[in-house]
C-alpha cells in the first residue's frame, strides 16, 4: 500500500519485481552493431568499453581502478579485446614501461553508438536529483547486487 512519502516497502518491491526484468530484457535486446558483431562482448567488456570511451585512453592500471578489478584482470579483458580488433595498446610516450589503452579508431563510432542510448538514458534519468539523490540510487542498486549475490567470486 502506498503511503503519504512514497510507496511502502512491499509495494516497492513489487514494482521492482516488474521492473527489473524488464531493463534486463531491453539491454540483452540493444542490438550490437555490425562492426562489432563479430566480437566476443561480455558485459564486463561494456563496462570497459564505457570507461574509455567517456574518460578517454588510460592505462591498464588506472583501468583497473575504474572498474575495481585486479590489474590482471583488467590486463586479460585488454589482451582479449585487442586481440579482437576493438583495443589498442600503444607505449606511453612519457614512460615506455606503461601502456596506454584506447579504443581503436576504425570501432570507436560503433562503441560510441551502442553505449551512447543507455548512457543517455542514466543522463536522463539522474538530471532531476541531486547529488545525494543520486547517491542513493546508486547505492540502493549497488546494495540490491551484493544482496543477489551468491557463491565464490561475488
């Protein structure tokens, strides 16, 4: 039953028990398009893919920050990329010894394409709330992941 604020605990629930499968649904049916179709994407590749291309070229490690993984991993999602075609690896001018990562110029507009919807659609979304706000929905969805999250590797 909705309340004077808001809606009750249950009803919250049920409406995110509507909800979720539904944005689950429309982001598997985001086509990929055709200069990367022949790729192996995972979603841990979208969230690399994402970073670099809103943050720019940066380093493995820096991407490993980002995407609070382990260097190593975010070294193999790299290497995997690369060998793909979707990556380069170029030497840092400044220090040889660090590689720099970008996404490569002929598959740049085509990540650009595909992510550019949900971005502007998170844009959209979060334009009206405050700062706090915002951190709120980040962290109440952050808080729903950990909740589902079961067995090694979580």
């Amino acid at each position: 039953m909705s309340t004077e604020a808001g809606l009750s605990l249950e009803d919250g629930v049920r409406r995110l028990l509507l909800l979720m499968p539904r944005l689950v649904g429309r982001a598997k049916r985001t086509p990929v398009p055709d200069e990367l179709t022949g790729c192996t994407l995972a979603p841990r590749h979208l969230s690399l893919l994402s970073i670099l291309l809103f943050d720019g070229p940066m380093t493995v490690t820096e991407l490993a920050g980002r995407l609070e993984v382990a260097p190593t991993t975010a070294s193999l999602m790299v290497g995997d990329l690369s060998r793909q075609g979707v990556l380069n690896r170029d030497e840092d001018p400044a220090d040889r010894r660090r590689t720099i990562v970008s996404i490569t110029p002929d598959r740049r507009q085509a990540v650009d394409a595909w992510l550019a919807r949900g971005a502007q659609a998170w844009s959209n979304a979060l334009a009206p709330l405050t700062p706090a706000e915002r951190r709120l929905v980040i962290s109440t969805l952050e808080a729903y992941e950990q909740g589902t999250c079961e067995g090694p590797g979580c």
